[in-house]
C-alpha cells in the first residue's frame, strides 16, 4: 500500500484540533529533526503549547526517530512530556 499525503503544511503547530477531529485523527507520532527541533537543536516558539492544548483535547502522542542520539530524543520528549522511541530505523523494509 503507497500512502499520499493530502495535507501539507509548514509547521507541526499549523495541525488543530479541527483538523485532527474532521479526519478522525486520536494520536500523532512525531518526528524530532525538523519537526519538533531544528538543527541546533532549538524547538520553535509555540511547540510546547500546541502539544499541550491538543493533549487538553484528548489527542495521543509519541515521538519516532531515527535519531541514535538518545539524549537529544528523550530531552525533547520530556520537555512535551510525551512517551519517546529513538533509533526506529524508519522505514525498515524487513519485519523486525
């Protein structure tokens, strides 16, 4: 099964409520790189509250990285205070 993305957006922060509830959406698996932090490691303004409001609202989270850096994985998760798996190795074409 191939999956196309029919939302694009610019920002992690740019996913609401709405938009979770229209497409019947209960949980999120986020990246770090790029998504959550930059590349000097600094997470954007407005991350830590968008997390927040939606898990007031009752949406899952967990984080998904390929990062083998697992200090800077498990940092950001507990900053959002959310549960974290590092070096996942996504894709993987072979079962594990």
């Amino acid at each position: 099964m191939i999956l196309y993305p029919k939302l694009y957006l610019k920002s992690v922060t740019q996913i609401t409520i709405e938009i979770l509830k229209k497409n019947n959406i209960k949980a999120l698996i986020l990246d770090v790189d790029n998504t959550l932090i930059d590349y000097c490691r600094n997470m954007p303004d407005g991350i830590k509250k968008w997390c927040e409001e939606l898990k007031k609202s009752g949406i899952k989270f967990c984080v998904l990285s390929n990062s083998n850096k697992k200090d800077k994985v498990e940092n950001v998760a507990k900053i959002l205070d959310i549960p974290y798996i590092y070096f996942a190795k996504k894709p993987f074409k072979k079962r594990i």
